[in-house]
C-alpha cells in the first residue's frame, strides 16, 4: 500500500466511522499530504519504510522554516492519528513516533555560539599564571565533554581517564556516563594538573579537579563569574552561561555529523526527546544520514 493509499483509508475512517466534520478531515489531509511529500522526496514510497530519523528529519525541515509550534504540533498529532491507524489495521509494525515528542508552544531555543565564538572564548584565559592554566583547562572541558557546572564543579581526579581519553561523569541522579574528550582539551588539562593546581591546593588534600584560589572547590558562582569574565573579553555580546557551552557542544557536535543516540549518551539524557530539542540546526545531517543510509537515497 503506498502513502497515499493509507492516508485515504484513514480519511475515509474519520469521515465515516469518526463522523468528523468536513473542514477537519480536509485539514488532516493537508498535513498528511505535506509529510507524504517529505518522505517521497527522500525515497520513501511506503509507511514500513519510516523510520524515526525520517521523522525527526521532517520536525527538524518543518521548524527551519519558521513553521509556528502550534502548527507543527498539529501535523505530529495527525501523523499519530495515522500511525495508530495502520498499527490497528496492520499496515505497520512499529510507531516509528514512539520516541518523539511535540514542540512546546512556548518553547526557547538553547543559545549556543558559533565556532569562531568558541575559539576566541578557550583562548581568552592567558596561560602565564595558576588561575589562567585553570581557566583555560575548565573551559576547554567544560566544552569537550558538554559538561553541566555541577558536573565541572563536582569533578574528581579519578573520573579523568586519560589512557582512553575520557572522562567518567557523575550526572543527574548519580547515573555515571563515559564522555570521550579531545587531546587539546585533555592537554590543557594535564598542564593544569601538574602544575597550577598543586600551586593552588597550598597542601590541601582531596580530589577535586577544579579548585579556587584557595585550594578548595570552585562554586557554581565562581564557574558563571569567570564565564563572564572571559566571555567579554572575547567580546561575546550575548549573555554566556555554563549551559551555552553544553548546548555549544551539543550543536556543533549535531553539525560535524554525531547522530542522536551518541548525543543522548554523551549529554546524559535520558529520554532522547531531550536531545530532539538539538534538531534545529541538523537538518543538513539528518539528510545526508538518510541520503547514505536508506537503500534508496
């Protein structure tokens, strides 16, 4: 059965067995009419071939083009009338929406900065002094690994892994999760671990990574103040918090070509609808996913 033949079997049901209204089966069939396209102009000629990239593929076309959330919320619902639809009439096996999420009608995009942005901000610390080899190793990491400013702040010298290149995170709830990081992120922080920071621990004794001026633990405070403070002298206008880094991460890594799942992982996300948020700026990903991947792109 081809897209088209499935969508009209359920418009013939709502109009028959639902009783809905004309004027609302007509607008069904515009939505439905729509995502059919997407999917042809991708190579897909039926609903078993769908999958959840194709779906996220569409959400993240629909959104670029400034489609308003409350519309776009309205298209998902239709498609999830569809797909209960042929679930019961065993057109398919499997939702491929089970995962998705709609958009919140009052939603905010996460800011996030612009690779030329992030170069001037990791190279804002002057690395002549204890405090600036901390600084430069904090923001390098915090950027690397997409860190929370309770994870940064939190973080031990036995969850860098240097051998492998990883850090092992301590997120929400306790939950534990491998972050691969770079090697200049993880020489920044070498340096500062050798040497700035045993200046700074003045004979302290623990196992916190990122310590204060006096040897004890950074507080989330002290994280947003030099944040702030690097951020202006790289002359980033815009209001700079720990989360831009995390989302900076999560943005860019979407733009070199990391898929969801990997994203998922490495954010700590539990649910992937949590990373679906990432999806407007990787339109252009998901369609070379699908151009490579699907048999037919």
């Amino acid at each position: 059965m081809s897209l088209s033949q499935a969508i009209d079997s359920y418009l013939l049901q709502l109009a028959t067995e639902r009783g809905l209204a004309a004027n609302t089966v007509e607008a069904y069939a515009e939505d439905l009419a729509h995502i059919a396209r997407f999917l042809e102009e991708n190579g897909v000629n039926s609903w078993p071939r769908v999958d959840t990239l194709h779906a996220l593929a569409y959400l993240a076309k629909i959104q670029a083009t400034g489609l308003a959330p409350a519309t776009r919320a309205r298209r998902l619902s239709a498609w999830r009338g569809l797909v209960r639809f042929m679930l019961v009439e065993g057109f398919i096996k499997k939702d491929p929406l089970a995962e998705l999420s709609g958009p919140n009608l009052n939603e905010h995009l996460p800011e996030f900065l612009s690779q030329e942005e992030v170069r001037r901000l990791l190279n804002a610390p002057v690395a002549e002094n204890a405090l600036g080899l901390r600084d430069r190793a904090l923001l390098e990491l915090m950027y690397a690994a997409g860190l929370r400013v309770s994870e940064v702040i939190n973080l031990e010298m036995s969850q860098v892994q240097f051998q492998v290149g990883c850090l092992l995170v301590k997120g929400k709830g306790g939950k534990e999760r491998l972050v691969p990081v770079h090697q200049t992120a993880l020489k920044r922080l070498q340096s500062y671990l050798e040497g700035s920071r045993l200046a700074l621990m003045a004979g302290a004794r623990h196992e916190i990574v990122f310590v204060n001026n006096k040897g004890g633990r950074l507080s989330r405070m002290g994280v947003w103040k030099l944040l702030r403070k690097y951020a202006l002298k790289a002359g980033l206008t815009a209001q700079i918090s720990p989360h831009t880094l995390r989302h900076t991460f999560a943005t860019h890594l979407l733009e070199g070509g990391a898929d969801l799942r990997s994203l998922q992982l490495m954010l700590g996300h539990s649910d992937i609808s949590t990373t679906q948020v990432y999806t407007h700026v990787s339109q252009g990903h998901l369609t070379q996913v699908h151009s490579k991947y699907h048999p037919r792109g």
